[in-house]
C-alpha cells in the first residue's frame, strides 16, 4: 500500500452510519484504500460521503445515526454518495415528539472563571462600552451616518474608555404595515437591541418626524427606565428629530446629534471594567457558510464550550429554525420542561406556516455552497448544526425579537428562534442581550457585527491557513487528528473569555468589518 493509499481517511459519526465523509485536504482519487480495505470506486471531493457498504434502491442512508435520504438507486460501497442519489425524507410532524424524555445527567458546576466586564444597572454585563444611536427609520441613515463619522473624529478621542460610537441603522421604519401582528417582530427587535447590555443603558434616537415608527412607539413608556433613572427624567429617551422645525440646515441636525452624544459618551466612559463571574456571558451561538465538517469539528468544539459556560452558569443560545427544524424530536426530548418543549413546538409550527405562505419549505435553506461542501441536503445540514447546542437541557425558548431579560431567562441554554439568516440570526440575538458571539464557517464568511465581538471558527485546516486573518480558531485540526473536540472547546472558552475582557481582539474587530443589522419583518410592506 503507498503512503498516498494509508493516507486516505474517513470520518464516521455513529457506528450505525452507512456512509462517511472523505477527510483529506483534496478529496481523494477512484482506486484510493482506507486503512479498513474499503476502495474508492470514484473520485470523493474533500467532505462529502462515500458509502460504507453497498446500499440497495431505498435504503435508508444514514448519518449522525439519522436517515438524511434514502438511495434512488442501487449504490456500491466505496461510490461517492452524492445529493442527486438520495431522496429526501419529509419534516417530521409536529405530533406525538417525545416532551422532555431526555432527561441528561446533571452537569458539575464549573467554578472559579471570570471575565472583566461593564456592570450594567439592569444586571447585564457588557463586554464592549459602545455609545449606539438609534433610528427609527431608513430615512436618517445617511445623516446619522454622517452625525457618527463627526463624534469619532472630534469626540471620541476625548473619551479613552468608549471603545466605538454605532448608528442602529435599519431598513424599518416607514412603507411598512405596521399594525399587522407580526410588525411586533421588527419593532421589538429594534427596541431590544438598543437595550443590548453594551450600550450601557444610554439610548438616544434620531428620528426623521412623518414616519410610522414614531419614537413613542418604538420606546413606550417605562420601556427604557435605566435612563430615566440616571437623567431623572420620565421623558424617555433623547430623540433628535430631524423635521423639527428648530432646524436650519443640514449643519444644525448634525450639531445636535453631536451635542445629544456628549453627556452619554461622557457616562460611559466613566464606567469601567469590573471583574464578574463567567455566568455574566450571554453567548450566541451561529454557523454561516457551512459544509460537511461543520457538524464534524466547529460545531462539535462549540458544543462543547457551550456545554463548559452552562455549567459555568452562562447564558447560550442557539438558534437558525430551519436548520434544527429535522432534530426538533431530539430538542422536544431535551426540553426541561413540557412548557418549553411546547414552546419550542410553537415556533417551528409558526415557521412551517410562515414558509408555506412562500410556497417552500426548510429545503430552501441549503445553499449552492453548502452542497459543494458535501451537505447534500437541510437534514444533514441541520444534524451538523443542531450538535452547538451542546447537551445541557432547553431551558428556555424566545420568539424572534424578545428579550432574555423580559422573560426572567438569564440562564443556561436557550433556544431563541431565528431564521437561519446569518445577519439576520446575528441581529436577533442581539435583541436578546447577546454580548458575545461565536460563529463557525467552513466555507468561509468575513461576518463580523459592531455591536458585539464575533469570534470565528474554522471547519477544515485549510480554511484556517488561507483566512489565517480572518479565522480566530482553528477546529479543523480535530479532522488532521491533531486535537480533540475537547481541546478545541476548552481552547474557544477560554478565548471567550479574554475576547469578552477586552484583553484580545478577535480578527473581524481588528478590520472593523461590520455586517449591516437585517430586521426580520414577517409582516407586509406597503
Ligand atoms: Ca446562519
């Protein structure tokens, strides 16, 4: 056997699994033998499935010990399984799921981690000290956009302890249905992340004046009353309104922006860094531009971190509705409760509906990327994406918008409903008080947010070397065999909790490359 031939390598997920994806960097040539005599009758580019055995017309193809499709046709073993030879099962109904059977283990508390973070009045802790303007509609962007280029070049250098001045710029506002039901969505959204717990409870609002986002609405009374109680004032937030009629010209909206800024960027940056528990971490997790080996390396490591912050007594979420829609037997079982197995029902019962008023279903998830990448279909897809969730218990649900914090769930794993949107999903979870994101990718995506710091992780060592600039870790040494999913887990908590201290810089901050929020907006435009 040459050295090329003991090279070739597969890995299986469960001993159950019918087929395995080719690991080596370059897939691997017809004529290749694995180290257990299997023979590759075709070419197998890197992370899609060869088949284990011969699998007969119908067979049920198994990955993840989950059927991901079932045969079109008679398969050899050793043939390369690709999307065009299997059948997709159907979504499973939302009937008879087994409601918190699982019941794992409890998990040894893990103690003694801290991070150094801003305390917040509300208890959240932020991990980064950002003044954020909030806007109630496109129509000010622009002039925000320009109101923001100004603090920072003249303000904030001044205030050594603010790290960034962001405008919340959107494109709700106005032209939209606002009183239809699910225009809650959005407005919440918005809301919410102005409440995010880096923006240190300081809220100011620039709004144009006609439109039907009115200030009012997006911040009723007694909505924000962190700031009423440091301003003594029961006004609500500071809003500029650029249609006022004190306005002269362009110059005079841009000074009273700049002027509204000053006393919040002066208390914020009195605020300083405090040392707090690791349970302070609110972290949401997300994959974007997956593959094969998302649901082999990245995924399983940031399983494993998730489950280290519950046990820390942190705060995890995991999100992306279609891409968990296949496993939702697997989470009803973890539910710690039947009301939060119920719950969970709800939100995917809501997003089948929402996707068959588009006329499809979770199957126009996948991407032409992903299928290049070896996923050949959102069943798959969603077996890889579901293992972040790690294995503590679903202890709370939050629909699209809501809060942590409103609903009194500030700790262990939660799953908030998103879309799988990478923008999307990341805005959403800032809704809900994320203050640190992680984000695996095995395609490759440059994602990162203003608001909070986006630590990326790497599926396949190859991605690590040529984005070594842009990926933070590298789980795809797990395939190369040079470390554990423990190994990489363990290193990714412990880079969460220097990134949250301000200590380390994670790539996408060091190039400020900032993805525009995306509100999800189920309701009509007009
Ligand atoms: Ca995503």
């Amino acid at each position: 056997m040459s050295a090329v031939m003991t090279d070739a390598l597969y890995i299986r997920m469960h001993d159950s699994d019918n087929v395995a994806i080719v690991a080596n960097d370059g897939g691997l040539k017809s004529g290749s033998v694995f180290a257990d005599g299997l023979t590759l009758v075709d070419n197998v580019p890197q992370g899609h499935k060869v088949a284990l055995t011969d699998l007969p017309k119908g067979t049920a193809v198994l990955r993840y010990n989950v059927p991901i499709g079932y045969a079109l046709r008679d398969i050899p073993a050793g043939s390369w399984v690709h999307e065009r030879l299997l059948e997709m099962p159907s979504a499973r109904t939302l009937d008879n799921l087994p409601i918190a059977t699982a019941r794992p283990e409890p998990m040894p508390p893990l103690e003694g981690y801290t991070f150094e973070g801003y305390r917040n009045v509300d208890g959240s802790v932020g991990t980064r000290n950002i003044l954020a303007i909030t806007t109630t509609v496109q129509c000010v962007a622009g002039v925000v956009d320009f109101a923001v280029r100004r603090i920072k070049a003249e303000l904030l250098p001044r205030f050594t302890n603010v790290d960034d001045v962001v405008g919340l710029e959107h494109s709700y506002g106005c032209g939209v249905a606002i009183d239809a039901p699910d225009a809650i969505i959005p407005i919440r959204t918005l809301r919410n992340i102005t409440l995010n717990p880096n923006f240190g409870g300081e809220v100011m609002v620039v709004s144009l004046g006609c439109e039907k986002l009115q200030p009012e609405r997006l911040f009723p009374p007694g909505v924000v009353p962190v700031v009423d109680k440091r301003s003594n004032s029961s006004q609500g937030p500071d809003v500029v309104c650029l249609q006022s009629e004190n306005h002269v010209g362009f110059m005079s909206m841009i000074d009273a922006i700049v002027q509204t800024a000053l006393p919040h960027l002066e208390r914020l940056n009195a605020r300083r860094r405090e040392t707090v528990p690791a349970s302070a971490l609110v972290v949401g997790v997300q994959c974007g531009g997956s593959d094969a080996f998302s649901g082999v390396t990245a995924n399983p490591a940031v399983g494993f971190a998730t489950d280290l912050l519950v046990r820390a007594g942190a705060t995890v979420m995991f999100s992306e509705t279609t891409e968990v829609r296949d496993g939702i037997d697997q989470l009803t079982a973890r539910a710690s409760t039947p009301e939060v197995a119920e719950a969970m029902t709800r939100e995917m019962a809501w997003y089948d509906a929402y996707l068959q008023k588009g006329l499809v279903d979770r199957s126009a998830n996948t991407t032409p990327g992903n299928k290049k990448g070896g996923l050949s279909n959102i069943v798959e897809k969603a077996m890889g994406s579901i293992v972040k969730s790690g294995t503590a218990p679903i202890s709370g649900v939050l629909s699209p918008g809501e809060k942590l914090r409103q609903k009194g769930l500030m700790q262990g794993l939660i799953y908030a409903a998103t879309p799988a949107s990478d923008f999307i999903c990341g805005t959403l979870q800032l809704a809900a008080g994320m203050n640190l994101h992680v984000f695996t990718t095995g395609r490759g995506t440059p994602y990162g947010l203003a608001e909070v710091p986006v630590i990326k992780v790497a599926t396949r060592t190859d991605l690590a070397r040529r984005w070594h600039d842009l990926m933070d870790i590298n789980a795809g040494r797990i395939a190369d065999g040079d470390a554990s999913i423990a190994d990489v887990g363990w290193e990714l908590f412990h880079l969460m909790l220097e990134v949250a201290s301000g200590r380390k810089k994670t790539w996408a901050e060091h190039w400020k490359l900032h993805n525009a929020l995306v509100l999800f907006n189920p309701a009509p435009i007009t």
